[in-house]
C-alpha cells in the first residue's frame, strides 16, 4: 500500500486565481499557503492527552505549508499511549505520516504539550536536538522536566515549512523513520 495516497493537498488554486490575493509582501505573509499539506490526526489512542495533544498540534498552527485536522477515522498522523520501555516515541515518514507513542511514565515527568509537540516536530522531518535550549522545541527532554516551552521557535517553524514546500518526493514518502525518546 502506497503512504502516498494518505497525505493531501489542498486549496489547489489555477495560476490564474490567484494575484489578487498575493500581490504584496504583507499579504503574501499573512495569506494561507496555495498548497498547503493537511495532515489529519487522530488522537482517540492517547485518551488521556487529548488536550495536551490538541494544544501541542496548535503550536505549529504558525505554518504556511502545513495545516492539521483532527480526525476520529483514518487519519495521517496517529497518537497513542501506553507503557513503552524507551520513552515516548516516533515512527513514520517524517513527512506527515506516522505515529506517535507517548509513554504514560515519561508523561508524568514532562510537560505534556511541550511532549506532543515535540513528537509532533518529528511528524514535519525535524529531528532531536538534545543539547538545544528550552527555548528550542526540538531539543525535547534535553533541557529536563522544568522546561515546559511548548513552542517551537522562529528557526524550526522555517524548517518545518521548507519540509513541506514543494509536492513530497517518492523517497520522502516512502522512507521510514524512527525516533526513539523525548
Ligand atoms: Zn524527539
């Protein structure tokens, strides 16, 4: 089965739509991407972070490329909880389509939004980063369980938008990542 067929666009627009919305660099700024990838999520597998999850999606709502739905049915992106001896962790293709485990121990010592938004980076291709700052989203439980920035910063959110700039490459789509702990 082809992981091509779970990642969409949207708001495919002809060439010919669209200069009046884009004609300005403040209203290029401020108008959604023309390609934007919608990842669907589906968090009904980690019932107890569902606002955290929810929360955690939201902080990369600053992208252009990127845009997600929350979903009860087959989705992109799929969350889930339970006893994992390594930590929470990722595996997808790092382009949209995975899932993530959070690990309900290691949840009971880190912030739980900043948890699911990190895990959520790996989904958008960013990998960890453990000897960041707090202020790095990225840099996970690096900084240790006081950090609760739940935010990734201006460099990673640029990051995650070129990931997701042009259509997906058969190999991007296609590879399987993994990313073991927080
Ligand atoms: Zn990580």
């Amino acid at each position: 089965m082809s992981l091509r067929k779970f990642v969409s666009t949207v708001g495919v627009l002809s060439a010919i739509a669209l200069p009046t919305v884009f004609v300005g660099a403040g209203a290029a700024e401020a108008a959604p991407a023309i390609n934007a990838t919608t990842i669907t999520y589906n968090l009904t597998g980690a019932p107890n972070y569902a606002s955290a999850i929810r929360t955690g999606v939201s902080r990369w709502g600053t992208l252009r490329n990127v845009k997600f739905q929350e979903t009860t049915g087959r989705a992109n992106l799929t969350y889930r909880q339970g006893n994992y001896s390594g930590g929470s962790y990722y595996t997808g293709n790092g382009h949209g389509t995975g899932n993530i485990y959070l690990d309900i121990r290691q949840m009971g010592q880190y912030d739980h939004v900043r948890v699911a938004a990190h895990e959520t980076g790996h989904d958008l291709g960013l990998p960890d980063h453990y000897s960041g700052p707090c202020s790095e989203l990225m840099s996970g439980g690096g900084p240790g369980p006081s950090c609760t920035n739940s935010y990734p910063n201006a460099n990673e959110v640029a990051r995650a938008d070129a990931n997701f700039r042009f259509a997906a490459t058969e190999a991007e789509l296609n590879r399987t990542v993994v990313v073991r702990g927080y």
